[in-house]
C-alpha cells in the first residue's frame, strides 16, 4: 500500500468517525439544557470535604 493510498484511507475514517460523532450529538445531545442555579453551586462547591472514612487496624 502506497503512502498516498494509507494516507486516503486514514482520511476518510477520520472523516466518517467525526461524521457519526455528529449525528449521534444531533440526535441526543443537542436538546439537552442544564439549568444552573448560580447561588446553590456556589454553594455546594464552598462546602467541606466529608471526613474520611477511618479504618480500624484489625483483620
């Protein structure tokens, strides 16, 4: 197989996966909104860790 030939062929997969990764965002993502409530996130994004959960040295 020549370079030129792989180099074809490699293009055109490419071409196809990205042509399908479209189509499957068109179709199911593309619709989907996600509301954020501005106050609840910063909320939740200033809150503590939990603890960690400690392990007792016996087996």
């Amino acid at each position: 197989m020549t370079d030129r030939l792989l180099m074809r062929h490699l293009a055109v997969a490419v071409l196809l996966k990205v042509l399908v990764l479209a189509l499957l965002w068109w179709l199911f993502v593309r619709d989907g909104r996600v509301t954020v409530d501005g106050p609840a996130a910063a909320q939740h994004l200033a809150a503590p860790a939990p603890a960690a959960p400690t392990t007792s040295g016996a087996r």
